[in-house]
C-alpha cells in the first residue's frame, strides 16, 4: 500500500507552466509588431463542410487579412467533398485546392492526415496553422493564440490548442463532455508510453501551428491517428521544451456517435502501436489486426438471437512521409478544386 498520493511529475508540471498561455495573451497589435518577415498561412481541411466553411473564411480574411495584414494565406484543402464545401469556401474569401491535385503522382491515401497534408504542401508561409472546418461560432482568436507563441518566441517549434468542449445532448449540455476519445484512449496511452506529452490538456485537438521546417520533417498518419502521431514525432524530433499550448476558450461543433468514436480509438492504437515498434517496445514484424467489428442493433441484416447486425471497418492508418522527403515530386503550382 502507498503511502503518499501521486502527485504531477515536476517535468510535466514544469512545462505545463512554462509553456502553456491564453489566447488572450496574444493580442493582435503585438502580434503584427512581432511578426516581422514571416509569411503565416491558414490551412483548414475539409470534406462535406460546406454549413460552417464559409463562416472561418469570412471570419479570418475579415479580421486577420483585410483589417490587419496578420495572415498571408488562407487555403481550404477539399477532400473529395460531394457538397458545396469548394464553392462555398471560395466565395468567402479562400483559396481552394484539392487534395487529391496536391498529391498527383503519389499514391492515393485517404482521411484527415492526408488532407492536412496536402494542405502543408500547398501552403507557403513559414508558420502553418491548422483549424478545423467544422467549427460553429468560431472567432478570430483561434487563429491568433495558435501562432502567437511562433511569432514572438523563436525557440517555440509547434503549438497545440485546448478548449473546453460542450457535449450538448438532447435535454442537457454537459460543458466538457467532449473529447471522449480523449480521455478514455489517447490520455492513458500517452501517459502510458510517453509521459513527457501528459501536460497536453487535449492531445488530439485540431487546432494546432508550427514552423514549417519542422512540420515538414514528420510523416502524416492518415485517419484520427494524425494528432497523436504528430505530438510523439515531435517529441522526439524537437524534444518538448520546443513544444508549447494555449487555451483557445470555448470550441462548438458537431460531435460523432459512439461507434465512430470507437473506429477512432482504434486508429489510434494502431498509430501508437507503429510508434512503439519503432522504439523497440512492440514485437517487430508484428501486425495488429485492421479489422474492427462492432455490432448495430436490428438492421435488416441482423443476425438470429442477436437482434444486431454485425458491422466490420477496416481501421489500418496509413502514412504519408515527411513532405521534405517528396518535395521534388509535387506538383509545381496549386490546381484549383
């Protein structure tokens, strides 16, 4: 039995001190001040987005482009949408590009992470941020307390956002009753195997900036494991005194039932199962299974004395290399969706 309560390891503590702020610590003017020569692009992805897309691209060209010239570039990156999504996002202001355009000539990869980077490779400025398209209410301080610690700290490499996340349900909003997969599988495994990382208050936020030397030294997982992926790659390749994160208030928008938050989970096992196998931790040439099965009730396929129907997805990730790696095989100039 134990005598003494755990407490916080003094490293994590430390960092979490050191290097964590407010977007309200990041005020425009300063901002503008501190930014000197560097060129800023925003890259949001997206897919079937077109009821929120426009709202960030207004939002952004109006205050941080037109008002201020704080951002350079603005692009949306349109993964293979069947709705709106491009001509909406081009009307309010971005430059549209399609991922599948930015990634000619490679082999064809699916979901977020490659998205994200298709975005990285058409983006030019030197520090990239990340935002979600699929965020309501969505205010100009998303974007400024993401590259505000790039702009004015030259030994800051990557920075990640935090929010408090409402669950709204149908009688009753729970007001951090987001980030389930959070909590229950990228927490435990992070503190698990790299506890230098368990100070990121949301690990797999889609808010996220950093230079892009850097950015462009790490591979991009396809799927969900993207954020995770990245937060370990640059653990190592930057260590994490060159990491830092900023609390962006309050992030709106729609939430996922259950069995995709499990499809989730499972990217992200497979993510950090590829990590430890490199490490040396997880039995090399070892293969988990990509095949998750869950279970739907009735169904016009349900199963006798079961009453659900069994429903399997593929859940492999795939990987896309570090941009620099592929560079001289891109396309020279973005192709509009």
């Amino acid at each position: 039995m134990r005598d003494t309560e755990p407490i916080v390891s003094p490293v994590v503590e430390a960092w979490a001190t050191y290097r964590t702020t407010s977007a309200q610590d990041w005020p425009t003017r300063r901002l503008i001040r501190a930014k000197g020569e560097n060129r800023v692009s925003v890259v949001l992805p997206a897919r079937n987005e077109e009821a929120t897309v426009g709202a960030i691209v207004s939002t952004i060209r109006e205050h941080l482009m037109d008002r201020v010239p704080l951002v350079d570039e603005l692009i949306v990156v349109d993964s293979r949408s069947t709705d709106r999504t491009a001509q909406v996002a081009r009307a309010a202001g971005a430059e549209v590009v399609g991922q599948d355009e930015m990634t000619r000539g490679l082999p064809r990869l699916t979901g977020k992470g490659d998205a994200l980077w298709a975005g990285l490779a058409a983006a030019e400025g030197d520090i990239v941020a990340f935002v979600d398209a699929d965020l309501r209410e969505f205010r100009p301080h998303f974007v400024t307390g993401l590259i505000g610690p790039l702009l004015v700290d030259p030994s800051v490499e990557f920075v990640k956002g935090f929010y408090h996340r409402p669950l709204v349900g149908t009688t009753s909003v729970e007001t951090d009753g987001g980030g389930r997969v959070t909590e229950l599988m990228a927490r435990p495994l992070l503190n698990l195997f790299w506890p230098e990382l368990a100070g990121f208050v949301q690990p797999l936020a889609g808010e996220y900036a950093g230079r892009r030397e850097v950015l462009e030294r790490v591979p991009f997982v396809t799927g969900y494991g993207v954020e995770t992926a990245m937060l370990i790659d640059l653990l190592e390749l930057v260590g994490l005194d060159a990491l830092a994160q900023v609390d962006l208030g309050e992030r709106k928008h729609r939430h996922q039932d259950t069995a995709a938050l499990g499809r989730m989970s499972a990217q992200i096992m497979h993510t950090a199962w590829a990590r430890l196998q490199r490490r040396g931790w997880a039995a090399p040439g070892t293969h988990p299974g990509t095949l998750l099965t869950q279970f739907r009730r009735g169904g016009s396929e349900a199963l006798p004395n079961l009453d659900r129907e069994v429903v399997v997805n593929d859940v492999s990730v795939q990987e896309r290399p570090p941009l620099a790696e592929l560079r001289p095989r891109l396309p020279r100039r973005r192709v509009a969706a």
